[in-house]
C-alpha cells in the first residue's frame, strides 16, 4: 500500500515519514512498510523525506501500460 501511494499518479511524489503514517493511519505499520521497501530498493530515503527509485517507477509504468 505505501508503494502504492508512492507511485500514484494523481498523488505520487516526495512523502515525509509522518504523512506515509497518517495515510496509513499507523506510525508503527509505515515504519514497518518504510525500512522494508528501502532494504528491497524500491525507495530512497533522505532524512524524513522518502521516494520510489527509478527501478520502481518504471515497473509501475510498465504494469500500468500492460493492464491499460
């Protein structure tokens, strides 16, 4: 779900750490979800700010052009 929001187009952006929690309505299942997505590379962490990597970006665009 946190990649999810990362990648949305109509909402996708820089998130800061808070407002990844207060989507998610959990600090402890965004930090969860936040360490997990960066050990895999799937975002990039700069201080409170995270954001998907490229790799990221580019498969969601792919899946969404091949269910499009």
């Amino acid at each position: 779900m946190v990649l999810h929001l990362l990648l949305d187009a109509e909402i996708a952006g820089v998130w800061s750490e808070r407002d990844v929690a207060q989507a998610l309505g959990s600090e402890a299942h965004a930090a969860h979800a936040l360490v997990s997505l960066h050990a895999s590379g799937l975002i990039h962490r700069l201080e409170e700010l995270v954001f998907p990597t490229r790799p990221a970006v580019r498969f969601w665009q792919l899946e969404e052009g091949a269910g499009g």
